[in-house]
C-alpha cells in the first residue's frame, strides 16, 4: 500500500495522451488489478499489443489482437518483398540515398487503406525503372512507419488521403514532397524532373544567355557551395523542380535575378535570407512563367 510502480510498456502503435483508468472489482491472479483504457490514434485492429511482445511473454497472457473484437481482421500482404523495394530504417537512410539519384520514399502504414491503394502504381513504376536505361538510377523504397515509429514521424507518416512520397537527391538535403499518381506513367513523368542538378552550375556568362533565351531563369552569384545564401536558394530549387530553370555561379556575389524570355529587364531579389528560403520562394511564384 502507498507504493508507486511504473512499467515501461512501449506499445505497437500510438494511442491518445488521454486515458482513463479504475481498479476493477475483482482482483486477478497478481492481486488487485487496475484497468487502464487507452483510444487509439488510427482506429484500426491492432496485431499485438506491445512493441516487443517477447520481452513481456511472461506479464502480457493474452493475445490481444483477438481482443480486440469491435475491428475486423486486416490482411497485411507482404508488400515490400513481393515487389522487391528497398527497405528504409534510420541507420540504413544515407547509405541508401547514395546509391541512387533520386531515391523516392514510400512512408507507409501496413494496415492503411489509402496507402495499399497507392501500392500497386508504386511498385509497378519501381518495375518500369529498372527497364529503363535512363532511370535505372533511380531508387524506389519503403519505410514502415509502424516498425519505424519515431523514424516514421520524422518523415511525416499519417493516414489521410494525402498520400506523398519522399524524393532525396542527395545526402544531408532535405526531402521534397512529390504527390502520389495513380498511374505508373504520371508518377515515372513526374520524377523525371529530380533526375537532373537542382541549380545548373554555370562557367560562362554566355551559358546563362542560353538559358535565359529559351526559359524562364533564375540565377545568382554565390561566394561558394557553402554559402548560407547558396543553401537557401539550392532549397527553393529543389522544391521548385520543373518550373524554371535555377543557376548559379561561384566566387562573387551577384543578386539573385529572375529572367523570363523576350524580356529585357530582370526582376532582382530584394528580400530576406534570414529564413529557410519561403521569401524567395514567395518572391518568385507570382513572377515566374512555368515551363
């Protein structure tokens, strides 16, 4: 009596930081028992209770994947082998991204409705890659967000109708969102755009004239590849991925202009750096003529 016990209980899945408890009126082989009810994040039927049910075989007697009677069963199929994806985790993250140009991530729930029914044209694309010359660079992988639940929610994973994929083009920058499609064509045409430089890289005044006469082009110069500046507009670049064209050169500062075609005056960045790039972003969108 008076004493406190805590159990570290890491559970399968995520349940609302809300719960109610009551100590029942008949006490069980451990003595007085305490029930503890818990809701559920995503309302569907659980496979196990725990994380890792062996390590607590001799205190969880029940299976309570048939407990949970008011959910029918699901069929979890064994997606990522049958189709031969690349399995994602936190350690295995970087090494994967350096093998591919782009690496596109599929954060999915195995149990997710939505997510099976955008299974079938991401694993049919993965396929068609691979029979292609000019994509086989290209990597197609998975990451459980169940398995990999802190990983998981690092990279966005829900259960909505939003379904998105992850695109990394190189170690250490960040991911841009791609939408799913529901065909395998649309997805290959929409990933075509990540399998170039983000920002072209420019030698000569005369290569950014040839940009600048057929696209809409913005362009800057930077002090180096470190530039903070540099980073920030390599950022907008990627998420603006086949809009207009991004170039740069190294070794002066230059302000950032955004030409379009059989236009005589550029527009010139006037605004912050101080953020992670949504002034620029913002600065360009409304001026910019898409490709």
């Amino acid at each position: 009596k008076g004493e406190e016990h805590a159990l570290d209980l890491p559970l399968r899945e995520d349940v609302e930081e809300e719960f109610r408890f009551e100590v029942s009126q008949r006490p069980d082989k451990w003595g007085v028992a305490t029930v503890v009810t818990l809701t559920k994040v995503h309302k569907h039927r659980w496979d196990v209770l725990v994380q890792n049910p062996k390590k607590f075989k001799g205190l969880i007697d029940k299976d309570w994947s048939r407990e949970d009677q008011s959910l029918d069963p699901e069929d979890e199929a064994p997606y990522v082998e049958d189709n031969e994806l690349a399995t994602i985790t936190e350690k295995t993250l970087n090494k994967t991204i350096s093998k591919f140009s782009p690496l596109i991530l599929n954060v999915r729930f195995p149990w997710c409705s939505q997510c099976k029914s955008q299974d079938e044209t991401f694993a049919k694309a993965a396929k068609s890659a691979k029979k292609n010359k000019q994509m086989k660079k290209v990597g197609f992988a998975v990451l459980d967000a169940r398995e990999e639940r802190r990983f998981g929610k690092a990279m966005g994973a829900v259960c909505d109708y939003n379904c998105e994929y992850k695109v990394f083009t190189e170690v250490g920058e960040a991911p841009v969102q791609l939408k799913s499609q529901w065909s395998e064509s649309a997805l290959l045409d929409s990933i075509k755009k990540y399998m170039g430089p983000a920002v072209h890289v420019l030698k000569s005044e005369s290569e950014l004239a040839g940009w600048k006469a057929k696209n809409t082009t913005c362009a800057g110069g930077f002090l180096s590849e470190a530039d903070p500046k540099y980073r920030l507009f390599k950022r907008v670049a990627g998420a603006m991925r086949g809009e207009l064209v991004f170039a740069a050169q190294f070794g002066a500062e230059r302000p950032v202009e955004l030409a379009l075609p059989n236009q005589t005056q550029p527009y010139t960045f006037e605004g912050s750096w101080g953020d992670n790039g949504t002034a620029l972003q913002s600065w360009i969108l409304p001026r910019a003529v898409p490709l």
